[in-house]
C-alpha cells in the first residue's frame, strides 16, 4: 500500500473479495450497475468542477434560467409541501421506540414452520470506522440455535448488510440446514438476489450468495421491516461498538435477553394457537 495515499489505500481495502471463485472486473462507480454512460459521466462531471452552468439550457439562445422557471412552478410547490410532510412523518417515527412503533404497526418477528430454520440478517455501517454483520439462527420453537458477528471493513450500508447474507448462507453449510429461510430488512438488497440483478458494488459478494445458495437444499429469501429485525439489529449494533470484543456466549446483554424471551413467547404462543385448530 505504500505507492498510494491514506484514503486510496483505504477505499482499496474496503473492496469485497469473492470466496467462491468469482471473477475481478472493472467497474464505473458512479452507476448502480457499474456501466458506464454518458449522462452518469456528465453527474461526476458537474460535482467535482465549478466550470459547468447549471442554471443554463444548453440548446437556448439567449441563455435561460430553466432551473428557476420549473421550481417557481405550482406542481412543484406542491411537491416541496408533500416533501416536507413526509419528512415531518420520518422524523417523528425516528423518536418513537420500536416498542411504539410495533403496536403501531402491529410487526413482529415470526418463528419458522415446523422442521425450518430461520436466520435474520443484519450490518451496521458508519462512515468512519468499522461495520458490523449479524447472522442469527432460530427453530420453530423461537430459540435460538446460534448468533455469528463479524466486524468488517466496508464502504456502504448494503454491502455489510450483503455480507451478513453470505455470512449466514457459510453457517448453514457448515451446520448442514438443509430447509433455511433467511430474512434481511435491506429492500433493495432482498431485491437483487430474488431477481439475479447486479449491483456493480456488490458483484463479488452476490457471486457469493449465489453460489453458496446452491448448496442449501432448500432455501428461501424473504424482506422484512426493520420492527420484525430487531434482534439481528441488536446483535449487529453492539458488535460494531465492541471495541474489545466482548464475549456474550456465557451472559448477554439485556437487551439481547428481553429481544429473546419477547420472540420465544411469541412462538410459544403461535404453537399454542396451532395446536387449537388442529382437529
């Protein structure tokens, strides 16, 4: 690393590495699908020179302020309004606790079917310093088999939360669970794996995923509000603030414990109500 400088040698380690054979490519940062085009060329283009004019119409004469005409437009106003209502509605469910927004929402976390394990995936990601994953595995009864955490060193939010996907599939392998079901909160993520579409970022890491879904006999992908996520994001959390990487395995901490005994009650519960309608 000594022929480049702090931050490109940074940026450098923070490249996802396949674990299955996957090829290196060349990919444009600046798009989703990491192909270049002249309109993503143009975005880079007017955010790191101040000698593009923005505000001018490149095909009027006299120059026109095009920018100034269509936000002075009602539509527009309209928009802003609906804009800062939504934000408004954002950031008052930001303060509310998930306890509030569960009963709100009526989202919980659900054991699997009978014979099925469930594992719930999550990463926290800052921009400085390092990510964490979060895998954790539970049976039908509620309890939990097994937690993996990893710290990691990441560029993005989805790429830890792509991480801890794989991170899961490499459990399950080595465990032999041969009926998994895995949830993860990450829409977008959720997304790409159910319909095989590359996201340039990620392209080792679902080469990864892809071929070690291979090996799970069967197995499925199911999204999640963050509500019904809760443990997984827990675990995730206090990893990545672990600086000296305590370990849980004798006692957790009470949050985790309360996470637990909530999800255990309500597979206890559903076990109950299932075996009422049974004839």
């Amino acid at each position: 690393m000594h022929n480049f400088d702090m931050e490109t040698a940074r940026k450098i380690l923070m490249i996802p590495k396949s674990i299955t054979g996957g090829k290196d490519a060349f990919i444009w940062p600046a798009a989703r699908s990491g192909l270049f085009s002249v309109k993503s060329g143009y975005d880079i283009a007017r955010k790191t020179s101040g000698t593009i004019n923005t505000n001018k119409c490149s095909t009027s004469t006299p120059p026109f302020n095009n920018w100034s005409e269509i936000w002075s437009m009602r539509v527009i106003f309209r928009a802003n309004l609906s804009e800062i209502d939504f934000t408004d509605n954002q950031q008052n469910s930001a303060r509310e606790t998930p306890q509030q927004q569960n009963n709100q929402t009526g989202v919980t976390w659900k054991p699997p079917q009978i014979g099925q394990v469930k594992c719930n995936t999550d990463g926290a990601h800052l921009k400085t310093g390092p990510g964490a994953t979060a895998a954790v595995f539970h049976d039908s009864e509620g309890k939990m088999i097994t937690v993996n955490t990893t710290k990691v060193l990441v560029s993005s939010a989805i790429m830890v939360e792509a991480m801890a996907i794989r991170d899961a599939l490499k459990i399950a392998i080595q465990l032999r669970i041969n009926n998994l079901i895995i949830e993860t909160d990450c829409q977008v993520l959720y997304q790409a794996i159910k319909s095989d579409y590359n996201i340039a970022e990620l392209t080792p890491l679902l080469h990864d995923i892809s071929s070690l879904s291979q090996k799970v006999l069967r197995l499925g992908f199911t999204w999640i509000p963050r509500e019904a996520n809760m443990l997984a994001h827990h675990f995730a959390s206090l990893q990545q603030h672990n600086p000296a990487n305590q370990d849980w395995s004798l006692s957790f901490p009470t949050i985790i414990e309360r996470t637990l005994f909530n999800e255990e009650e309500i597979a206890r519960a559903l076990l109950r109500n299932n075996s009422r309608t049974l004839p």
